[in-house]
C-alpha cells in the first residue's frame, strides 16, 4: 500500500499481540483504503473479520449501524441490543476475530455498546478508523478505546503521490500537474486520486506526447461532493467560519479567534480542517486542505463572498512571511501546504499586478504582473499577447521588461530568436544595454553554450549605474563558476557594489552565488551555512523561483556530503512547487538528478527512474553546473544494475558533451568521477590538461586523490583524506583512507594498514549517521532486490524472523526464504556475519 507500508505493518504486529488498533487520518487520508488493505492481510492470517461503518444520517437510530446482527430493524428496544451482543459474541466465540469499523466516530451509541459489550465475553479484537481529535467529549465510549494503539495516516510525500496518481493513468503525469494535485489536496490520497479522476473525466488533464499534463485550472463544479465529503460540517455557525477563514487566507490566530471564535477554532481543527504555521513569530491558522479554501472561493453567491472578504481583510497576513523556518542547515520535511501557500501568492501577485497595470499603466505594474505571470499555470498565449507589446523607454524597468520577454521568447520560439531579439533590443537600450546582454549570456549558459570571456563580452564602467552592474558581476561571476575559474568568480563578487536597499530576488541570487564560490574554493561548511541562508530568504518570499535556485545550492553541498536525507527534502520541497515557465529551469535539471542519483542509492530504483525521465523530459539535458546533467543519474543506475562498463561510458559522453558546451566545473568533476571507478594512469595523463583547467580546492583535493588512486601510491591516497575531508567529503576520506590500506596489505604493511582502518573508524564514530556515505558507487557479485536488503538490515539488527515478519507484513516462511537467499548471496552464515558484510558497504539495489 502506497505510503503505509509501515503504518500496516504496526497495525498487525498490534493486532497480533491482542490490542486494538484505532486508525486515525482525516477526511481522505485512506482511511477506507488502509482498513481493506488490512482486511486482506488478517484473512491472509486466517483471522474472521467483520466489517461496519459509521453512518453520519444512522447515528441517532440505535444499533443503526448492526441492524443486521440483531435481526430487529427498528432497533429501538432492549432486546434488540441484547440480541446484538449476543449474537456478535456467539459468532466470534473461540475464534481469530476482528471487527473492522469505518467511520468509527459516526458509529451510533447503541452499536458501540453492543460491539464493546460483546467483546468484552467474546475478547476479539477492534479497529476503528476515524477523524484524528473527537468533536465531543463521550467519555462511556472514550475508556475502553484509550487502550487502543493509534496508527497516524499522514499525509503523502510528493514521491508517493507521485506514485499513486501513477497507478491510475496509462503513462507519465507531467511533474507539475503532480505538484498542482499535492498541493491542493495537501497530500491526503482520497482527494488527490478524485482531483485527478473528474480532471481526466473533464478535459483538464489530457495527454500530450504520451504525457498526461493540466491545462488550465483543475478546479470543477464535480468536486464539490468530495469535497462536501471533506468538510462534514452540520453547525451553520461553523461552517460560516471555515468559509470565511478560506477566504482570508493564512490569518493571525488571534485575529482569526476574534472572527470566528476560540471554540469553533478548536472544532476546525479536530476535524483536520485547520493547519497553524509560524508567521514572522505568530501563529497563524490556514485551512487545509487547500482545496477546501478554493471550494469557498469558487461560490457562485458573490454577494455573501464579498461581505465575508470584507469583513476578513484588514486582518489578513501578508504572504511575505516566515513560514516554518529550517533550523541551520537543514530545512524542513517538504510541505503541501506551503506549496500551496507559495502558488497563492502568485495568484495574489498575478491580480494586483494584472490590477495596477490596468489602473496606472505603470511600467513597474506591468513588469510585476507579468513576472508573476511567467511563474504561473496561465496560457502561453496569454503570456505571449502581455509580453508582445511593451511600453517604450529608457530605463532599467524597461530593460528588464525586455529581458524577460527574452527568456520568454526562450520558452516560446527557441534560444536562437529569443539571442536574436535581446541583441537588437540592446542596441537602443543606452546605458542599460548591458542588463540584456547579461540575459543573453545566461540563456547561452543553459542552451547552447559559452565560451567566451565573460570580461570581454560584458565589459563594466565606472560610469555605469550600479543596479546595472551588480547584475553584470553576478552574471560574470556565474560564467565563470561555469568555466571552474573559481577565483575568477569571487573576484566579481567581491566587486559587487553595496546596494542602498537590495531587492530579496537581488540578495538571494548573490547569496547562493557566493555559497557556490566558497564551495568550489575549499570551504563545504561555510558555503552550506551560505546555501542555507539563501534557501531560508528565499522561503521568506514565498518566491519559487529564488526557492528551487537556493535548495539547487544547498542540495549541492549536502549532495557531496552524503547526507541524501537533506538532498531529499531539499529537492522534494522545490518541486512540489511545480516546474517554472521562465528561469530555474536548470536550477530543477540539478534538482531532479540530484533526486534520482540519491534514490538510486537508496535502493527506490523506481523513484530513481522517474526522476532522471522527468530530468530528461526537460528542454535540455545538461545545464551549466554540477550535477545539472542526466549522464550523471543514468550511470548511477547503470551501476545499480551492475553495468559497470556501461555507467562509466556514460558518464565519459556526459563530461564530454558538458566541456564542448563550456560548462568545465562539471564536466572536470564527471572525468573524477569516472577515475575514481575505474582508476588508469593512461587515462589520468590523458586528460590531465582537462583536469587541470579548473582551479579551486574541492576539484584540487579529489583531483589529487585520483591521481594518487591511479597510479597506486598508497601514502598518497591517505595523504589526501584530510583534504578531502576539510572540503566537505568525509565518505570520499573513508574511501581513500579503505584503499590506501588494501594497497599496504597487499604490500605486506599490516601495521600500517591497521592504522589507516582505525583512521578511517575514527572518523566514521566522529559524523552523524546518515549524513555521509563512504560507498557511493560499491561494485560487488551480488544483486540484492530492495526487499531483500530491507530484510537483511532488520537481521542484523538483531531482530527475529518472527519480527521481521510482522515490520515487512510477510509471513515467517517467506522471511526464512529471503533470508537464506540474502545470506547464500552475501557469502555470509550467520547474522553478526551479514552485519559486518553491511557495514562494510551498501550492497548494489535492483529494484
């Protein structure tokens, strides 16, 4: 089951030792879902089961919901509940009973009683799903239930929504229609799949080049009943207070308490209806799911929707606000609700800008208008029919306007008419020529390429406006982070003249730029502490954009690290917020190789498939910086399959294709990369020119280390860990330190081999777990499936087949099964045996 392997494991391991289970998840979180699912597994078991529901209109009809086990369909007498009790006790009597009841929380009193009473003869076993917080306090129904182990259905991660609308459609779901569906049904599958379903049925959701994608806005009139389903409110007073929260919007909970009151706050919230987030230190109520708010906003009663606005506006909260804050360099489990939060305030930007525009004609108005229009779902011809037009002028509002219809153009007609367009604007732009000719040189950057001399071809004054030539410099400086001058690059930056007041936009690019610089200069720790500043301003802003260019640099760094769970929750974050129209479009290239890589050593091989087709789905296939290129993912999954041969080959065609279009950062490190797999002096030589054209220590260390590797000079391999440990790569340390060891073996140094293991011990015990992984690329005979590398870590972790049955929801047989298998593989006889074979790599994952 999608998402609730775990969750389903519990509730049986639970179940099994003879406690109830009560199954708690809000109004399209699965919860019908998972209790058939667990059905099948107890009749697997060989448990009986029977199975009731709740029944909101039943609920005040005693034994309403067991009419059929008391045999009086009044159900109204003292009788007909003792005939109740003893027939639900006569049939389980002696028996593996469980009793499965949906909709718990709508289950009339009688029929609760009747259930509990028979249980407590018959002692078998209750599963009762309902809402997460009980609206009213029953306490006669309350004490028994207490003692029942609570499984949370949590929403879904983007990967799993990914997966399950997956299942529901013959062929790929275009990535941003997958974001647009997460973050309006804040992950609960039930609506996700009904959104997804009534799109299909009505034409917003079609299928172009094989790809099912959402055209326009996937809100319906035929959404209404799922969502009527989701609200389950019968308090007209209640319901007029979600109406009127959805209109707000994210609204101080102070001010939404004096709106609404404190009680009816508390009633939303057990009904999962309301989410609190921190806003610039306050709390703040949202209503989710998103869908929800949207429902409200799409009432035809236009009169009653103005007079709640008005009465909710002036204590609404800007947008512009904290939101969850990362702490230091980690940043929260991605979110659909600040998905959903960010896309609103494009929609909030698009109807203010669209507003100003027509009440000023301000250059200003439209350029903000149509910037929130490029980071849209809005038609390409609406676009185009803004952009076509421009007001004429000389100032730096107008250039930018004409620089944004240049990377529109990108979009619309090809990087050669959009090259074309900005070179002919920039001949009359006077002293603002230079903005346009920096968009140019970054479209080159992306597609088709660059070599030239940044200095050269974008030339600064002294006369120069300093709006203009901060964002010459930073253009340099991004050119030449793409061309591996390092140095060349932090001279540009440290150029940069001080802004009086800096736009957010401004400050996150340098931001990330300088957290790239100090990278690519040697120094991990402070370019994360920089990345993660840029990705918290840039979360600040609720600006998409600036968010998937801060988390590309941030997941960058922690890429290099190890730590895939960051690189995850980084990436996972960016693209639940949907693929832009205009910039970042490299920034999501990294994103989703990053993504796919770090699957693929995870052992989802799925997810990691899905990824890189996503990445390759995209206008280009290499971007100008690192990990920006799918030979990257694609020979990481080659590995995984054991294909060796063929995983460095595509990493060779990939570095080769990234140094002809001048991106030589990350074609140098792709040639690393290759080496350390398969070391060749001949091959080093070969390519040392190429090698050496990139300067800075994060490609000095590793570039040392692999030459060290490959001519098999063991002092040296071991010389090079502390380098490589102090730009940010224990893993790549631990590595060195491991080879550097077998060659002393090899030559008969077994003290010294012994030191270098204890070296490398010692700086394993000194990190975190899970933050760093010294075996990136591990070849080995074997091929253990995902299955059966879960089951052998939970072996060697002491745990009995017995239990391993119950976590993994497998019977004891087939855990023996797989386990002789795992052990037959790894060469191993017992499990402390099949401990030390893991620790001493990942094993290699297929599927």
């Amino acid at each position: 089951m999608i998402g609730r392997t775990a969750e389903l494991a519990d509730a049986l391991a639970y179940l099994e030792q003879g406690v109830d289970v009560t199954i708690s998840g809000a109004p399209g979180s699965g919860r019908t879902l998972f209790l058939s699912a667990l059905h099948d597994h107890l009749v697997d078991r060989e448990y009986t089961v029977r199975r009731f529901a709740g029944i909101g209109s039943l609920r005040e009809v005693a034994l309403g919901a067991l009419h059929q086990v008391s045999g009086d369909s009044a159900g109204r007498s003292v009788p007909g509940v003792a005939r109740a009790i003893r027939a639900l006790s006569d049939e389980t009597a002696g028996r593996r009973v469980v009793v499965l009841i949906d909709d718990g929380d709508l289950l009339d009193d009688s029929s609760w009683g009747a259930v509990l009473a028979a249980q407590s003869e018959s002692g078998f076993r209750i599963v009762s799903a309902q809402l997460p917080v009980r609206i009213e306090a029953r306490t006669d129904l309350d004490v028994p239930r207490r003692r029942a182990y609570v499984v949370h259905l949590h929403p879904l991660r983007l990967d799993e929504m990914e997966t399950l609308l997956g299942g529901r459609v013959d062929g790929p779901l275009d990535p941003s229609c997958v974001s647009r569906i997460f973050a309006k049904s804040a992950g609960l599958p039930g609506l996700a799949i009904g959104m997804l379903e009534i799109g299909m049925q009505e034409g917003a959701i079609v299928r172009r080049d094989g790809v099912w994608t959402a055209i326009g806005s996937l809100w319906s009139p035929a959404l209404d009943r799922l969502i009527e389903r989701q609200i389950r409110i019968r308090g007209r007073r209640t319901r007029t207070a979600l109406e009127l929260l959805s209109l707000s919007g994210p609204i101080d909970l102070g001010a939404a308490s004096d709106l609404v009151g404190h009680k009816t706050i508390e009633k939303l919230e057990a009904r999962g209806l309301l989410r609190f987030s921190m806003f610039n230190g306050m709390l703040s109520a949202t209503v989710t799911p998103p869908l929800v708010a949207e429902y409200f906003r799409h009432s035809p009663l236009r009169a009653r929707s103005t007079r709640l606005t008005q009465r909710s506006e002036p204590r609404t909260l800007p947008l512009v606000a904290s939101f969850s804050s990362p702490g230091e360099n980690s940043t929260p489990e991605p979110d659909a609700v600040f998905a959903r939060v960010v896309q609103e305030q494009v929609s909030r930007a698009i109807r203010e800008g669209e507003r100003a525009w027509r009440e000023t004609a301000e250059p200003e108005a439209l350029l903000r208008y149509a910037r929130a229009l490029c980071q849209s779902d809005a038609p390409p011809q609406q676009i185009s029919a803004l952009l076509g037009t421009l007001p004429s002028g000389d100032t730096v509002v107008h250039a930018q306007l004409q620089a944004l219809r240049g990377r529109w153009l990108v979009e619309e007609t090809g990087h050669e008419k959009a090259l074309q367009y900005l070179d002919e604007q920039a001949e009359g732009a006077g002293v603002h020529a230079p903005i346009l000719r920096a968009t140019a040189l970054r479209i080159r950057l992306d597609d088709p390429g660059y070599h030239g001399d940044p200095r050269s071809d974008l030339p600064v004054s002294d006369d120069m406006p300093a709006e203009v030539q901060r964002e010459v410099r930073a253009t340099r400086a991004l050119a030449f982070l793409t061309a591996g001058r390092i140095s060349d690059a932090r001279t540009e930056l440290d150029a940069l003249p001080v802004a009086d007041a800096p736009s957010t936009a401004e400050g996150s690019e340098l931001t990330a730029l300088r957290a790239l610089q100090r990278l690519g200069a040697g120094d991990h720790e402070g370019a994360t502490r920089a990345a993660y500043r840029a990705f918290q301003e840039a979360r600040e802003s609720l600006d998409g954009e600036r968010i998937r260019a801060a988390a590309y640099v941030a997941a960058y760094c922690q890429i290099l690290r190890g730590d895939y769970r960051e690189v995850t929750s980084l990436a996972e974050t960016a693209l639940a917020l949907g693929y832009p129209r205009v910039g970042s479009r490299s920034a999501v290239l990294g994103l989703l190789c990053m993504a796919s890589i770090v699957a693929g050593r995870a052992g989802s091989a799925e997810l990691a498939v899905t990824r890189l087709e996503q990445a390759e789905r995209l206008t280009t296939s290499d971007g100008p910086l690192p990990t920006m290129s799918t030979s990257w993912p694609r020979s990481q999954l080659l590995m995984g399959e054991g294909h060796t041969d063929d995983a460095i080959a595509a990493l060779r065609e990939g570095a080769e294709r990234l140094w002809q279009k001048g991106a030589r950062w990350s074609a140098v490190q792709a040639w690393l990369i290759e080496l350390e797999l398969q070391p060749d002096a001949g091959r080093f030589e070969e390519l040392r020119p190429r090698l050496e054209s990139s300067d800075g220590e994060l490609v000095a260390a590793l570039r040392d280390f692999v030459y060290a590797l490959s001519h098999q000079d063991a002092d040296a391999i071991a010389d090079s860990a502390p380098r490589l440990t102090a730009t940010g790569r224990p893993g790549f340390a631990m590595s060195a330190l491991q080879a550097a060891a077998h060659l002393h073996d090899a030559q008969g140094h077994t003290d010294e081999a012994d030191r270098l293991r204890r070296a490398s011990a010692e700086l394993a015990a000194s990190l975190t777990p899970g933050t760093y992984d010294p075996t990136r690329f591990r070849s080995a005979d074997i091929l253990l499936t995902r299955r059966e590398l879960e089951l052998a870590r939970l072996a060697a972790a002491g745990n009995t087949n017995a239990e391993i049955a119950a976590k993994l929801v497998l019977s004891v047989r087939t855990v023996e099964s797989h386990l002789h298998r795992v052990m037959r593989k790894a060469k191993v006889t017992s499990r402390a045996e099949l401990g030390a074979f893991l620790a001493s790599g990942t094993p290699i994952v297929r599927g």
